[in-house]
C-alpha cells in the first residue's frame, strides 16, 4: 500500500509538473509577447501621430483651396454676367446706329436717284430733300460743302447763288461713302464685341467648370480624409489603452509568475518530504527486526485485522514518524501492519 501511495504521490507530481510547466511557458512566452506589444505600440503611436497631423494639415489645405476655387467659381459667374450685360448695351446700341445709318444711307441713294433724273425744283419738295438737309447741318463735312448742299435745296428762297445738281450729287455720294464707311466700321468694331465676349465666356465657363471639378474632387478628399482622421484619432486611443494594460498586466504577471514559482518550490519540497518518508517507511518495513518488534507490541493478528484506517491517516502518520512525534520504528511498523489488514484477510 506505501508502494502505492509512492506512486501515486509520484504520478500527482508528474501532473502538477505539467500543469506548471504550461503556466511557466506562458509566463516567459506571454512576456515575450507583451514586450512586443508594448515596444510595437511605442513606435506605432508616433507614426499615428504623425500621420494624423499631415491628414489634419491636408484636410485644412483642401478646405482652404475649395474656399478658393469656390470664390473664384463666383467671380468668373460675375465676370460673364457683367460682359453678357455689356453685350446687350452694345448691341443695342449697334442696332440702334446701324438702324440710322442704313436709314440715312438709303435716303442718300435715294436722293441721289432723284437729282439723276429729275429737275432740281421737283426734288427739293420731297422727304428725301429734308433728310438731305438734315444730314449736311449734322454730319462733319467741310462748310463749303454744306453751304452748297444747303444753296441748291433753298432754291427760290433769296440764294444769290444756286449749285448744278452734278456738283450737290459729288458732295452727296461723298457723304454716302462716309456713311456707308462708318457703318462698316460700326459692323467691324460690333463683331469684335462679339468676339471678344465669346472668348471671355468661353474661358470663364472653362474656369468655372475646372473650379466645379476642384471643389467636388476635393471636397470628397475632404470627406475620405474625415474618416481617416477618426480612424487614426479611435486607434491612436485604442494603441495608448492597450499599452497601458499590457504595462500593467506585464507587471502583474511578472509578481504573479515568482509568488506561483515560490509556491511551486515549496509543493516540490513538500512532496520530496512525503517521497522520501514513505521510502523510508517501506525500507524498515522490509527489515526483520522492525517485523518482530511489531509482534511483540501487538496482542493478536485478530484484534490488528479488525483495525481500519485511512491511506490518508497513514501518510499522516508517517510524517509524523518523519518529523519526531512518535517513536520512529514503532511507528512506522504499525502504519505498515495497519495498511496491510486487506492482504492478511
């Protein structure tokens, strides 16, 4: 039976020693390991943080530049509001003189028809006469000129002196070539107006549709770089938490591996101590003189067969035996005989 509890004692051994080796292993492996996490965590907060200061900077310039391009994206809409409205002057105004001047221009020829094939005194009585008049006393010819203009249609009305038709006629085409000239001037200068209004809006809308593009491009930078930053901002607080734990429980595990290291060493004293009585318990156990002394000290096998006891008892006792208790060989024999009632039955 001591034999048995031998090795029993020896196989609970082997069990603790597994179980202690696993703790042991994870005590230098997860030590290893928080380490690792703590020195990972120190060089990646610094990159975080330097990731998030150039997100935050970019996101501030992005910002700063949608402002920009939106503030330009409204003048170049003022810029083409206020040439289409500079336009329509113009071309209003156009309208309005070339209206004049084809009107007068075709009194001129009309007037000059008329000198062409009719006498002088029937042309002074027509409208055209009028306008003829009208546009010597207006327009910037030379005085003698006018004064002859304004001689042959005042005929009968106390000239002393009347031009031929053929003279009024020279001075008239001149004056509708001058007309006819500052019409085709007119024209020139309204279809350079023109020109130049297309080519304005044409690079304003240009401006304005790159302005528009900008600002859609980077207000959606703008938004993806929103998200990164509370990204880095969540991981950034989750990479300072975790470390602050693993610093801790670092510490914890280190106190916590020497007081198990401690207790195992102990347990292992203890258990050498059981191994070692119960040894030499099964030694003296084995030895005649302690087997006689045993028979001398007891009455009977009879009253030895009708003892019981525990496996625990005995183990107790041979401690007990061990540490000086007891008489050493007495005892032991009889924790021995004790043991042994199922064999003698």
């Amino acid at each position: 039976m001591l034999q048995q509890m031998q090795n029993k004692v020896v196989a609970e051994g082997k069990k603790e020693q597994e179980l202690f080796d696993k703790f042991m292993c994870y005590c230098t492996n997860g030590a290893d390991d928080l380490a690792k996490s703590i020195k990972d965590a120190d060089t990646k907060i610094p990159q975080v943080e330097s990731a998030l200061k150039e997100a935050a900077a970019n996101k501030a310039q992005f910002e700063a530049d949608v402002k920009k391009h939106q503030t330009d994206r409204a003048d170049a809409k003022e810029a083409i509001a206020a040439a289409t409205a500079l336009r329509e002057k113009q071309a209003a105004a156009y309208a309005e003189e070339k209206a004049e001047l084809d009107t007068n221009i075709g009194a001129m020829n009309k007037a000059i028809q008329s000198l062409g094939g009719a006498a002088a005194g029937a042309f002074v009585q027509t409208s055209s006469a009028s306008s003829v008049r009208r546009l010597a006393i207006d327009m910037d010819i030379s005085p003698a000129d006018r004064d002859q203009v304004m001689a042959f249609l005042a005929q009968g009305q106390g000239y002393g002196y009347t031009p031929k038709s053929g003279q009024v006629v020279g001075i008239l085409k001149q004056m509708l070539e001058t007309m006819e000239g500052d019409l085709a001037d007119l024209t020139d200068k309204e279809q350079k107006a023109i020109a130049n209004y297309d080519e304005l809006v044409s690079a304003k809308e240009k401006q304005i549709n790159a302005d528009t593009a900008s600002i859609e491009s980077k207000i959606e930078r703008i938004g993806n770089l929103g998200v990164e930053i509370e990204t880095m901002k969540n991981d950034l607080s989750d990479t300072g938490e975790s470390m602050i734990e693993d610093k801790k429980f670092l510490a914890d595990l280190d106190k916590t591996c020497k007081t198990k290291q401690a207790e195992w060493d102990a347990r292992c004293k203890l258990r050498n101590e059981e191994l070692l009585a119960l040894a030499d318990t099964v030694k003296m156990l084995n030895d005649d003189d302690a087997l006689e002394l045993f028979k001398k000290t007891l009455p009977g096998a009879s009253a030895f067969l009708q003892t019981q006891v525990t496996s625990a008892e005995v183990r107790k006792e041979a401690l007990q035996a061990l540490s000086g208790q007891h008489s050493i060989k007495l005892d032991l024999v009889s924790l021995a005989i004790r043991g042994k009632k199922s064999e003698l039955r």
